[in-house]
C-alpha cells in the first residue's frame, strides 16, 4: 500500500492495520459484501459492547440526542439504506 507521507502511514497503522493485518483478504472477499471492511472498522474502533449498547438503546433517544461525530459509532448506526432491495 502506498501513502502520501509517513505521517499518513502512521494513522493508518495506529487506527486499523493492527486489527486488519492478516484479514483484510478476507474482509475484501466480495461473497462477505462489499462493506464487510466499513463494519469490522466500525467495530474495531467504536468496541463491541458500543455497539451491542448502541442496538440496544432507545432508537428515539439515541436519534435525538445524536450529532454527527466520526468518532461516535451512534451515527453510523443510524444511518439508512439508500436504495430499495
């Protein structure tokens, strides 16, 4: 993989490539859907039991008190689909 610089390189390696060495073959796998990487990151970085409190939260409340972050797992939760399958 190249980078820009070495500082890109280093918040690369400090935000995901610790957890991804070794999977992102797997992560990639088009039969795992083309946002398997998104979600895994989402995990990874937000912690699982974010995620499980996050689901299981007041879906009202949770709206409601949310404003965009890219840190705050919340806002992707909340996120919907775009196209109708």
């Amino acid at each position: 993989m190249n980078y820009c610089s070495e500082e890109c390189r280093s918040v690369d390696f400090d935000w995901f490539h610790w957890a991804e060495c070794g999977l992102l073959d797997r992560l990639q796998d088009e039969s795992l859907g083309r946002l398997a990487l998104l979600v895994y990151r989402l995990v990874v970085k937000s912690g699982l039991q974010t995620c499980i409190d996050t689901h299981d939260a007041d879906l009202a409340l949770t709206e409601k008190n949310c404003i965009y972050d890219s840190e705050d797992y919340a806002c992707a939760f909340l996120q919907v689909r775009t196209s109708k399958s």
